[in-house]
C-alpha cells in the first residue's frame, strides 16, 4: 500500500509541477513588471529542480509519471489567451497566476489526503510544491 501511494501522489506531482512549468512559460512573456517576470521565472527555475528530483523518484519506482490532462490544459491555454488578449496587463498576469496556483494548491491537498499512506519523502515533495504556490501567491498579489 505504502509503494503504491507513493507512486500514485508523486505521479500527481509529477503533473502539477509539468503544469506550472508550462502554465510559467505561457504567460511569462505578457508580464511587464520586472519583479513580476524574475517572480514567474523564480517559481519556473524551482518547478523545474523539484521536477528533476520527482524524475528521480519515479524512476527508482520504475514509472513514467504523469502528464497533465490534456482536457484541463486546454482549457487553460484558451482561458489565459482569451483573457490576455483583452487585456494584456500585469493584473491579468498575476490574476491568471493567482487561479492556477490555487487550483494546484486544492489539487495537491487532494492528492495528500487521498494518498495518506505515501511515504514521507513523496510527501515531503508535495509539501514543497504547495508551498512554491503559495509563495507564488503571495509575490503577485501586488498585482492584483
């Protein structure tokens, strides 16, 4: 049970920090403020590390992880692009930030209470994700 926790929540990891790299990419270019863009391309640089030490992880395991949803990350390319196409702000930047970090947040929450038995190495990885979104959060709410 412990092992297949363990792979089940870093597979989900796996999909949340491949999600805010991508999401990071996408809208990095749109923001003007240089803070705002070393705060986006700060969270993208530590997504990136802790994807590399999941990789790791999930190799020991011998799995391939996970990607995200294609469904879910279409809907959130048309909803970033529909909404910066309106308004191509550092507002709009840091809202669009602001919703997908809370959404990862309330997933990974998810994932941790489901996957309990998980070892705390995975865990740990988890906690670390949560707490780049939140962080992330609290750095663009001048925006807002």
């Amino acid at each position: 049970m412990i092992e297949q926790d363990t792979i089940k929540l870093l597979r989900e990891c796996d999909a949340g920090v491949k999600t805010g790299i991508s999401s990071l990419s996408e809208i990095m270019d749109s923001a003007k403020d240089g803070d705002l863009k070393r705060y986006l391309s700060d969270c993208k640089s530590q997504h990136e590390l802790l994807q590399d030490e999941i990789n790791g992880l999930l190799n020991q395991y011998q799995d391939e992880g996970k990607d995200p949803n294609p469904m879910a990350k279409s809907m959130s390319w048309l909803k970033t692009n529909m909404k910066l196409t309106a308004d191509k702000s550092d507002h709009t930047v840091a809202d669009l930030v602001t919703d997908g970090c809370n959404m990862g947040v309330k997933s990974l929450n998810k994932y941790m209470n489901q996957y309990k038995a998980a070892d705390e190495q995975s865990k740990d990885i988890a906690k670390r994700l949560v707490n780049m979104e939140e962080e992330l959060t609290h750095e663009v709410r001048q925006f807002l």
